[in-house]
C-alpha cells in the first residue's frame, strides 16, 4: 500500500500533538510514560518530536490516559478552530 505524502496541515496537527504530549508528560521520564501506555519508547519519541504526525489512535488513546488527557481534549488542542486557521 502506497502512503500519500502528509499535507502541511497534518504535519502542524502532529507538532501540535507532540507538543501537547511533551507539556502533559512534564518531569516523567518517557520510558515511564511508554511502558505504562503499553507503546515503545521509540514510538513516544516519535510522536512527540512530531516524526510520526498521524499517530494510531491506540496509541494516543493509551498515551492520553497515561497522561490525564481525555481524547476530547487532545482533539481540542491539536485542531485551532477554523477563525484561527483562516487568520494565517
């Protein structure tokens, strides 16, 4: 199966992501905040350097509840409503 490439867009979506999981997982090691997810450290990494910008929802619901994040409110902070993407 051949991958389309991410648009600008979805890229931004995942910094935003990874950014948000960086601030919530504050002083936690990320092998702690990994394993207790049940995701690979390299996988956390990953995803919070914004290398992987569509992350399965498995792994950002575990990483979520490890953290306090409820899957509303990571769907809340990664997607600026539509005024804030027009203002660009």
């Amino acid at each position: 199966m051949v991958r389309l490439p991410l648009t600008p867009d979805e890229l931004e979506r995942g910094q935003r992501l990874g950014a948000l999981l960086r601030h919530a997982r504050g002083e936690r090691s990320m092998l702690d905040v990994a394993l207790e997810a049940g995701v690979s450290p390299e996988t956390l990494r990953k995803i919070e350097t914004g290398r992987v910008a569509t992350p399965s929802f498995q792994s950002i619901a575990a990483i979520g509840r490890v953290l306090g994040l409820s899957l509303d409110d990571v769907w809340a902070e990664i997607n600026p409503p539509q005024a804030a993407l027009l203002a660009r």
